[in-house]
C-alpha cells in the first residue's frame, strides 16, 4: 500500500475513518487555501468544522426521522397574529430549550384548530436540532401500543424505549375516553417521566374535565400533579384557523 499515491492512501482512510466531508472537500480547500496563504492549521480547521457542522446536521436530520412528526412544522410558519392570546414571549423562550435540561413540562391548552399541535411540533423540532431524543404521538396512539404490548409482553421493553427519550410529545388528549388499563398505562408513562424526561401534551380540555377521560378521579389528579407540578402553561384562545380559512372562502366564494 506504501507504493501507492498519497491521494489514494488519503482517500483510503478518509472512506475508512467515515470522514466524508473531508473526503469531498479537502482539495478544493486545500486550493483556496493556498490562494489566500492560509496555514496548515487553518486548512485542517476548515476541513474539521465542515466535517462537524454536516455531521451534527445528519444527526439532527436522524433525530427528526426518528421523532416520527406526521407532518414537521417550524416555528417560523406560525401565524401569532391570527393567535394573539398565545403568549409569543414564552413560546420563543421555550424554543431554546433550557426546560429540557430542568425537565420540565409543556401543556398547550384550547380549542381545535388554533395552532397547539403546530407550536408543539415546532418545539420538537427545535430538540432535534439541539441534540435530543423526541418522540411525536397521538395520546390515543400511545395508549393503543401501550394496550398491545401489554398483551405481547413486551411492555417493559416499549417503556425502556419511551425513557430513553428527553421530550415525549402527547398530541390530542380529551379525543378519546380511556379505558382503565389505558389510563393506567397513561400515568405509568407519565409517572416515569416525571422529573426525568420533558412531556408536551396537547389539549382542548379544561382540567376538571380531565376526569371524562381518564375515568378515575384518584388517578386523574395524580396525573394532573405530576404534569402540572414543573410546567408552563400555553393558551390558545383564538378562533379555529380552519374556521377561519373556511369563513374567507366562503366569502370569495359570494364575492
């Protein structure tokens, strides 16, 4: 292998080491740092923040797969304007993410259509980009697969997986009434969680209707204390954007 050109035995090891970037980019840097008589550290600086900067992207790109979002949404999309009753101010503040180091909790609370789901996506997407394990599913979703792996025996296994997250997203909470092994199942999740693992949950129901679904008044407040215990609290108390869209419509529609 010693009687080889450098440049093969340099993309040998490059393939070899997983450094693809480099691999893509060391001659075409390694000319512009001749024409601008930069230093060999400098060129392998270059060479060693492109390499990091488009690996931390690929594992961001892995994370958001891996949240399993139906649809992504960023923060940028969201109309504050047709939404003024949510507070702008917290919901960017909560976009950097520091609830997550304190494993705090996020509840999106109003009617249906008025952006919960939207800002809750938002704020998973940004913990992808910030190097956290997010899981995105429907409280439903989540109760079903807790029900089927109980009946599997592979409960423990699927709890393992839900612990090893930093944010759990539960969109859609007061949809369906629980059955009492759900809602069981339910407070077993919510309970690992607490003060361990960040949950954003979605609602369109005021607290004390929270016991229609759950069933249980014991266990609703228990679930409610430990949600409720670390959290801020967002209110969505505009008119529905479906509503809203259907309404223009149908005004263009007469004009």
């Amino acid at each position: 292998m010693a009687s080889k050109k450098p440049t093969v035995l340099l993309n040998h090891y490059l393939k070899q080491l997983r450094l693809p970037t480099i691999l893509r980019e060391y001659q075409t840097t390694a000319q512009t740092c001749a024409k601008e008589n930069h230093d060999h550290v400098t060129y392998l600086l270059q060479l060693v923040e492109r390499e990091t900067f488009e690996r931390e992207q690929r594992a961001a790109e892995r994370r958001i797969r891996s949240a399993k979002f139906p649809v992504l949404k960023t923060l940028d999309t969201f109309d504050f304007t047709a939404q003024p009753g949510i507070n702008k101010t917290l919901v960017r503040d909560l976009m950097r993410g520091d609830y997550l180091e304190q494993h705090e909790n996020i509840l999106l609370l109003g009617n249906p259509g008025t952006g919960k789901t939207h800002i809750a996506k938002a704020l998973g997407h940004a913990a992808c980009a910030q190097g956290k394990r997010v899981q995105f599913m429907t409280v439903t979703g989540l109760v079903t697969q807790l029900l089927e792996a109980r009946e599997d025996r592979k409960l423990d296994k699927l709890l393992a997986r839900l612990g090893k997250l930093h944010l759990l997203i539960l969109d859609e909470f007061g949809y369906v009434p629980f059955s009492k092994a759900g809602a069981e199942l339910l407070f077993e999740v919510v309970s690992r969680a607490y003060e361990r693992q960040s949950i954003i949950l979605t609602t369109n129901l005021p607290f004390e209707q929270w016991t229609e679904v759950l069933v249980n008044e014991r266990l609703t407040g228990a679930l409610l204390d430990r949600i409720t215990h670390r959290v801020n609290i967002l209110e969505a108390t505009g008119q529905s954007y479906r509503l809203q869209d259907a309404k223009k419509r149908s005004r263009r529609t007469k004009n």
